[in-house]
C-alpha cells in the first residue's frame, strides 16, 4: 500500500495555556505557512503524488519543539528558522535525503 501523498508533513502549532513548553512559542506558525508558500512556488504541493504541509495540534514532543513530522516516512524534525526549513525541503521532500542534523529520535 502506498501513501496517497509522496510526503505528508504536520507542524505541531500547539499552544499550551499553562506556560508549559509549546511550539507555537517557537514560531511554529509563521514556519508552517512559510513551508506551504514555499512548497506551492516550487510547484511539489498539491493533491495525490504530491506534497502536502499540514497544521497539527499536539504532536506530545513540545519539549523538543518546534517539532515538525514528515510521513510517510515518519522523520521527525526540529528548526529554528526558514534557512532549517529549506533544507528540510530541498533536502527531504524534493531530493529524498532526510536532514539529519535536524532529525529528532523517534
């Protein structure tokens, strides 16, 4: 069976109200909206066979955070800035070679 998107990829934007560690304190948000932008200008977003950048709630990994998880696959991520998610997507989504020096254990 295969994965209806070549890469699915979820951004934990969660926003915790008791001051606990959460990823939208590391600007997860503006990160996630700048990943699809950049995803549609490269011309890999889009339906089956394609890219797909998602908002998630609680991915249960804030204490890594900003997380971010690419499936199939299942890599998991952390980034500070656009040069991180660049690499994350020139690398692994349109070169197939995951970051690993942004790479979380699973």
């Amino acid at each position: 069976m295969s994965s209806y998107y070549e890469h699915h990829v979820f951004f934990c934007l969660n926003q915790r109200e008791d001051g606990g560690a959460c990823c939208a304190d590391h600007n997860a948000k503006a990160m996630q909206e700048y990943a699809k932008k950049r995803c549609k200008a490269l011309g890999i977003s889009g339906g089956e066979g394609r890219v797909r950048i998602n908002k998630a709630g609680c991915l249960n990994r804030c204490e890594l955070g900003p997380v971010l998880v690419v499936y199939p696959e299942a890599v998991w991520y952390t980034f500070v800035d656009e040069r991180d998610i660049d690499e994350i997507i020139d690398s692994h989504l349109v070169g197939g070679k995951p970051v690993e020096r942004l790479m979380l254990d699973r």
